[in-house]
C-alpha cells in the first residue's frame, strides 16, 4: 500500500493539526549557513584558483560527499585529490562515481577560469591511474595560466543556478526532440520513446529497490541523511531532508535514522514509495557512454555531464542522476547488464551516467561545505580583487 505524505502525518493523531505559531515557525525554516556557498561575493578573490574553486565546489557529485581536496602549487596550479573519508565503498565499490565528481569539478574550475581570462592546462592522475580504488596520489594537476585568447564559455552563467531535481516531473509537457538533443548532444545520447522509457524505468525502480532493501547499502545513504535545518547547517553534505515536510516529521518524532535504517518499517516504506515515485517520474533519459572505463573516461563523463546539466539549466530542463542501475556491487547485477544491453553499449564500453529529464518545479541549491574547508592547508583570510585587503593567502600556498 502506497502511503502518502499527508496520511502518514495525519495518520498519527491528526499532529498537523498541533503544530502553532511557533511549530509552524520551527517546520518552516530552511537551512541557511549550508546554501551559503552558492551565493557568490561579486568581489572574486585576488587569486584567480580561488575563484575558479568557489565556482568548483558547486559540482554534481554522488551523494554530495564533495571529496575534493586542493593543495595549492606556488602562484599558479594546483593540486587535487580525494578525501578518502568521502568515498562511498559499498554503493560505488571502485570509486568510479566518486572519480565523475572530480570530472564535474574540473570542468567547472575550468569554466570559472576562462571567465577571468584564464586557460587551465589539466594533467589528470599525474601520479598514476589508481585501482581498483582511489588513494591518497593527486587525481589531478591544473595549472592557471594567463590567456587573453581564451573563449568565454556561455554556460557560466548557468554554475550557480544548476541544482539537481530530486522531485516529480510534470509529464504532461511533452519533451520537443530538439530541445532535448541540446542536452544530449553535448557527449550523450537520449530517449524520449514511451516504450524505451517504460523499459528503462523498469530497470532503474528495480535497482533503487535493491539498494534500499540490502542493510549494508540502504545503511550508506542513512548515515548521510541530513533531517531538518539545524542537521544540514550543521553538516552541509550528505542527503539532505528539510523543507516543512520532514521538518514536521522531526518536530514529532516521526522520523529518525534507526526507522530510516530498518527495512520494512513504516518510515523506510515511505521512503521507497516516495523514491518510486519521484525516480519513476521520466519525461525523458540522456545518457554518457565511454569507450572504456578508465579513470581517464571517468572524468571525462564528469566534464560532459556537468555542461549537459548546465545546458539544460539554460532550457530551462530538471536534471536528476539515475546512478543506482549502473553501480558495480554484486546485487545490482541483473539491472547493470540490462540497462547497458538496451542502451546499446556493448564489449568494453561502460554507461557512466544516466539521468531522467523534465519539467520540474522550482527548488533550491543542496548544501555546501565553504571552499575553505577543501583547501590544505585552510586560509583563515581571502584577498579580493576590487584592492580591499581581506588578509594573506601565503598560508595556503604550498612552499
């Protein structure tokens, strides 16, 4: 049986109808310190890095783990590499998700630079291309250098207003093929044939189940949950669950990790309905395919997919990852092999990224952590550009 929201509530004594003034306040704030991030300060750092980082750190990843590391190198590169406390080894067992975050970042480091005028010369693995795993060698090398030749890229203006759509999509608007191939035509591939689609879903509703349903991997997500505005402030990564719903549910002691945690609960149910019906919800799919699966395709799946999501911002397109049916753990086999077989990809070629596309309603950014706390060693101070002396940055200089 499917539980709607406003029977689960309602369901446990009629509590919406409790909630006063100052619950209504309580169930209705949203997070602030953890969207922060996105609202940029029109006086960019004096170091052009720093700029392209702020705009960086903005990147889809999976599950928001956001495990970028940055060591600044002398006046003018950088280095990056993972923070292996972010990996998520029992959804994404090699670390290949991860590694298409990175690929998203770059690009949008790269994007930010050419806006001040700036090519970036990337080096990816500079160390060594590591497996089956990441490890503590730099996942790439970017060095900064001046270029008044370089080509501004029109997507800049999309960075700050691309936010994953985890919500419905309207399926009565029907998806024009040509807007679509503008999304897809970036390096994908894309489907709005009912039928194709109907396939797919199959397959995809069938991985989410699978991923809900195991402890190990359901575990996972819920140790990354965030719930109400105070968690995700608190903690501006993860999976987070505000807005009034959850934070009633909160307010009640309706929801917690431990019923989020235990299959079969009626939480956990709820939480599988909602996931059906939301991931069920495809007004189209676009697709990343690589001749292989190296960390090198990898990151280059981040770099197309990151400016595919960005066009679609610009069309005004929802985007959302459909990552569960392409995961490597064990369980997940039979929808992995599926989803590729009808995707067309065969022999060595690996589907990198699947995300459904709609029409979606408005939401706001996921949280961020502020770029200070990716930076080794952190700078206490920032320079600005306009000549206002906010503090040196030698500190976060490597000598």
């Amino acid at each position: 049986m499917t539980i709607s929201k406003r029977n689960f509530i309602l369901g446990a004594g009629g509590t919406l109808a409790l909630v006063g003034a100052a619950g209504t306040w309580r169930v209705t704030r949203m997070p602030k310190t953890a969207i922060a991030p996105w609202t940029l300060d029109p006086r960019p750092p004096a170091d052009v890095r720093l700029d392209a980082f702020r705009h960086a750190i903005l990147a889809p990843n999976p599950h928001n783990r956001q495990p970028w590391l940055i060591k600044l190198d002398g006046i003018d590169s950088a280095v990056v590499s993972c923070d292996l406390d972010k990996r998520l080894p029992h959804t994404d067992p090699f670390d290949r998700q991860i590694t298409i975050g990175f690929g998203t970042f770059i690009e949008l480091a790269r994007i930010a630079a050419a806006e001040r005028g700036f090519q970036v010369v990337v080096t990816p693995f500079p160390d060594g291309e590591p497996r089956p795993r990441l490890d503590t060698r730099p996942v790439a090398h970017l060095r900064f250098i001046p270029d008044e030749t370089v080509a501004r890229d029109p997507l800049y203006a999309q960075i700050t207003k691309r936010h994953t759509n985890k919500e419905s999509f309207d399926l009565s608007r029907k998806l024009p093929d040509a807007v679509v191939l503008q999304i897809a035509g970036i390096g994908g591939a894309f489907t709005t044939r009912p039928a194709q689609i109907s396939a797919l879903r199959e397959q995809i509703l069938k991985a989410v189940g699978t991923e809900m349903n195991i402890p190990r991997t359901n575990m996972e997500s819920v140790h990354l949950m965030r719930i109400g505005h105070q968690e995700i402030d608190a903690n501006p990564d993860g999976i987070d669950l505000g807005g009034p719903f959850m934070e009633t549910l909160k307010l009640f002691g309706q929801i917690d990790r431990d019923a989020l945690g235990e299959i079969g609960s009626t939480v956990h149910q709820v939480g599988i309905d909602q996931l059906h019906e939301t991931y069920g919800s495809i007004g189209g799919l676009v697709w990343i395919t690589t001749p292989g699966n190296s960390r090198f395709d990898q990151i280059e799946a981040g770099r197309l997919y990151v400016r595919a999501h960005l066009r679609a911002t610009e069309l005004g397109i929802s985007m959302h990852p459909m990552s569960q049916s392409l995961q490597e753990y064990a369980e997940v086999a039979d929808p992995y092999a599926k989803v590729h077989h009808l995707l067309g990809a065969s022999g060595d070629e690996r589907v990198q990224m699947l995300a459904r596309i709609g029409y979606g309603p408005k939401i706001g950014p996921a949280p961020r952590r502020p770029l200070e706390t990716h930076l080794d060693p952190k700078p206490t101070t920032f320079a600005h550009r306009d000549g206002v002396d906010f503090g040196s940055l030698q500190g976060a200089r490597s000598e």
